[in-house]
C-alpha cells in the first residue's frame, strides 16, 4: 500500500482556536487557550485533549468536553513528571556509589576500561566509546585536573562515572559479567541481577521520557521491566489489570503505576524516611478527576501492604 505525502497547512493560533470548537471542544476562556497554545503549542497539548475525543478518526470530540479538562490533564502530567524525575536522581546516585565502591575494591580503579569483566565485548565497546564522548566534553574541576596531572586516556571510576549518563551506567551493568560482584549491587537494592538490569534500562527510557517533556501519565512503556519473582522486600502483589479498553486481563508493567512502584520500591532500600509515596497521593488528591484506570492503577491499590510502607 502506498503512503501519502503530508499536506496539511500550519494553523494560525486563531486557526487551531475554530478548529478545535468545529470539532466539539468547548473553550470558556479563548484568551487563555490562545496564550497557551502559544507557548505549549498545539501538538503537545493535543496529547492531553486526545483521551477526550469520542471518534478518533474523525477528531470529534465528546460532549461536554472541554479545553480546561485537557490543560488539567496537562498540568497533572507536568507535576507527575518532575516527581519522577527528582527520585530518579537519587536511584541514579545510588546506583553509581554502589558500582564505584563495590567494583573499584574488587577489581581496580578502571575496572570499566577492561572488556574482560563483561560478557558483550561489543556492547562494552559501544559503552566506551560514549564514556569517553562524555569524558572530552565534561568542564568539571575534578576532570581538568585529571587531564593536567595524568596521562590515562580515561579517569578512574570513581571519577569517570561521576560524569557519566544514567544509560551508561545501566549498559556497564547489564553487560558486567554474572558473579558475586553483581549479585553484591543488586542485593543492596533487594533485586536479582537479572530484574536490576532490566529495571535500569526501563528507567533510562523513562528519565528520556521525562526529560524531553513528553506525556507520561497514560503512557504505555515501550521498554517493560521484568516484574520480580521473589523480591527481597515487600513489593505490589498484583501486577496484572483488566484493561478498560479490551477487557482483557493484561499485564501491569507496561503502566505508569507499575513504574512508580519500582521506584517506591528502590526508594525504600535508599532513604527509609523518603515520602515519594506520600507525595504521590496527595498528587492524585489534588487531580482527583484523572482516571487513574489509564495509568493501570488497580481499584484497590491503596490497600496494598506495599503502599503502607512507613519506613
């Protein structure tokens, strides 16, 4: 079947403004959704006004649907987002001292320059190559000072990783060798090196989701993280919904829910007295009107042990 070229014209902002309401939408205030169309733009807000559209096809929208209800949408998104973001930061710091201390005493300062401490030597390669990209362009002291006083082509870890992305440190672990030393890090945050690996690649997309503003409250995760058999600490028990679209059992870790789980999850290994979970809820107090069923939450999810945690 052959494609179409694009050929629909840029809208004027007085232009996205008649089209919307041709399609159904109802905007009380034309003034303020000029403004944000303006500084949002159309694009990225129509994310939000999508879930409102009674035809997909055809753009036509339910009724009573309104341009307030999307920004809200939009605003939740936003708030969720930032949350998220902060408790990556410190999973992310958590993860790199972990790496540093146990791997730099048991095999060296540049544990991560020898390839034979890793199974994919053309991964680790692949790895290097961006390590050493992010080594040329860092402008920190620490760095600088490195270059004046040594001839290594590369600092030692405890220096490299601190300059480092968060997906290369996801790669350096999941392409580490199997052994005490993995089993050592991953323990530490109550998980097998196997579901470790696999919840840092999933983190490494969400930080990118996150990071470049995208829509996350809905989202079904294109990278799905490996739900734990056995997790060393309390952990969601149910990780399966009946999607409100298909009605079919499905399972949970593609969802937003089951993200924010994973990271309360770590959290609880990193800061005992963290209060992601609080601020969490009072998220979704303050939104009471999203539809937690689009971000796989369960009916029953609060009653969870899980969610109960007090450190």
């Amino acid at each position: 079947m052959s494609k179409a070229s694009y050929t629909k014209p840029a809208l004027t902002y007085a232009g996205q403004i008649k089209q919307l309401k041709d399609r159904g939408l109802k905007i009380e205030n034309e003034s303020k959704a000029l403004h944000l169309l303006e500084v949002i733009s159309y694009f990225r807000l129509s994310g939000y006004w999508y879930p409102l559209l009674a035809d997909k096809k055809s753009n036509k929208f339910k009724s009573g649907a309104t341009f307030e209800t999307a920004f809200t949408l939009y605003k939740f998104d936003r708030e969720l987002r930032l949350l998220v973001l902060r408790e990556l930061e410190k999973i992310e710091v958590a993860l790199r001292a972990k790496m540093i201390y146990v791997l730099s005493h048991s095999r060296g300062a540049f544990w991560y320059l020898d390839s034979s401490n890793f199974s994919k030597p053309v991964k680790h390669a692949e790895t290097l190559s961006k390590i050493g990209l992010e080594y040329s362009r860092s402008d920190e002291e620490f760095i600088q000072s490195f270059r004046t006083k040594y001839s290594n082509p590369l600092p030692p870890s405890w220096m490299m990783l601190e300059v480092s992305s968060f997906g290369a440190l996801s790669s350096l672990y999941s392409y580490l060798k199997p052994g005490k030393d993995k089993r050592q890090i991953a323990n530490f945050f109550g998980l097998s090196d196997s579901v470790l690996s696999s919840w840092l690649h999933s983190f490494v997309y969400l930080r990118n989701v996150c990071a470049h503003h995208s829509r996350l409250w809905n989202r079904e995760m294109r990278i799905q993280p490996v739900v734990p058999r056995n997790p060393h600490n309390e952990f969601i028990k149910q990780t399966t919904y009946h999607c409100p679209v298909s009605g079919l059992l499905s399972p949970l870790n593609n969802k937003t829910y089951f993200i924010l789980s994973m990271i309360v999850y770590l959290m609880n290994t990193i800061n005992s007295k963290h209060t992601i979970h609080i601020k969490l809820k009072d998220l979704l107090v303050q939104y009471p009107k999203i539809d937690l069923r689009a971000m796989g939450f369960p009916d029953n999810w609060q009653s969870e042990p899980f969610w109960k945690y007090n450190g």
